[in-house]
C-alpha cells in the first residue's frame, strides 16, 4: 500500500485531500500543518509520497520543508498552493517536485499527479490508463486488468464485461446492455450471467463491482 503524508495548515482543505486519497485507495499517515511535524512524521513512519502546502504553519514554509525531506529521503512531492509566481515557482523547482498544482484544482488533476508521482518511484510498475486504486488498474487499449503492474488472466467474456463496466463507471449497466454485448447471438440463462461476474468480482478482489439487483450492475471508481 502507499503510505501518504498530507502537508497543509487550513483543516477543511486538509481534510478534503485526505478523503479524496482515501477513496483512491491510498493511505494517509498522517495530517500535518508544519515543517517540524511533517520532518517527524517521516523520521519515525514509512511516506511513499507528500502532498505539500506552500504556506504553511511555523518559520519553514512548504519548499523549505521539501528541501529538508530531499536532504534525508527521495520522496516524492506534489505542491498544493494558491501561489503561482516566478519566484515561488523557481524556488520549488529546485526541490524536484513530481508536480505542482495551483489551487483550486480538480480531483482528476490530483489524481493523475499521484498516479504519476507513484509510477516515477516504482519504474518497473505498470499503470493502466483507468486507475481503479493503489493496485489495481486498467489499460482500456489491450483490455488488461492489472495488479500492482502484473497481468490478471481474464477470458475474453471477462474482459468484455469489464470493458462495458469500465465505460460506463458509476453508472449502472443493465442486464440488458451487458447480455447485448457479450451474448449477442444466444440467450443466456441468469446462472451463466452470475457465475461471469463471479468470476469478474474474484479477480477484482471482491472490490468495485456492485451489484443493483435486478436491474443490472456497477463499477464504484
């Protein structure tokens, strides 16, 4: 799991980050709201990322705090901050940040500066263009379902079904439309509709795939 260090003085803003990583399937270590708890924080727990507020509590601000992290660990850090100057900018590039976002951003920009930031530190990971969570992913062009980068074997009624599900995401697929796709030709009886997304569910970990009885089914991302 990615263990995740939150860096940011105003608590509402704090506690939205920290939900919103938590959907994602990450795990937050810990809130913080200045340079001396956040360098403590890393000094006594495992932080496989920071997200960083410029201003922040206390005499060090968020760049400062960066560039005393760099100096005892390579974690990677994603800025957060209402400031986009040329200096302020300057300063936090020589830091090496994995991205800098400008508040307010969108939940997809985060995203995507995590999923990035993640990837640099674990070269040898794969990372599908669907993030599902931390582990799981999915790359829409091959169809794949990836684990932690490894391939998950699915038939091709598998990957066809997931495909529509992921299409569709936080949306229902009706029986209908999921029978259309994957049976076009043949009826199928309700006991081989179950038992393909039985078989999905298991490889997913019994995670994403809601069943909405008697209507159809959906994938929670």
């Amino acid at each position: 799991m990615i263990n995740v260090l939150i860096v940011e003085d105003e608590s509402i803003v704090a506690l939205e980050i920290s939900n919103y990583v938590n959907d994602l399937g990450y795990i937050v270590i810990k809130c913080v709201s200045d340079s001396q708890s956040a360098l403590d924080v890393i000094a006594s727990n495992s932080v496989d990322l920071v997200l960083m507020d410029v201003k922040i509590k206390g005499e060090a601000d968020g760049i400062s705090c960066a560039k005393s992290i760099k100096e005892i660990s390579d974690i990677p850090i994603i800025y957060i901050s209402a400031f986009s100057d040329d200096v302020t900018l300057s300063r936090a590039i020589e830091t090496r940040p994995s991205s800098y976002l400008v508040k307010p951003f969108n939940r997809k920009e985060l995203k995507i500066a995590m999923c990035i930031a993640i990837k640099k530190d674990e070269k040898d990971i794969r990372v599908g263009d669907i993030i599902f969570d931390s582990e799981f992913s999915f790359e829409s062009r091959t169809r794949e379902l990836l684990l932690r980068g490894e391939t998950i074997h699915l038939t091709k009624q598998e990957q066809t079904l997931l495909s529509l599900l992921v299409s569709a995401k936080n949306s229902i697929v009706s029986i209908d439309e999921m029978e259309n796709e994957i049976w076009p030709f043949k009826s199928s009886n309700e006991n081989t509709r179950r038992a393909l997304v039985a078989r999905l569910r298991s490889k997913l970990n019994y995670k994403f795939l809601e069943t909405v009885y008697s209507i159809g089914y959906r994938i929670n991302l």
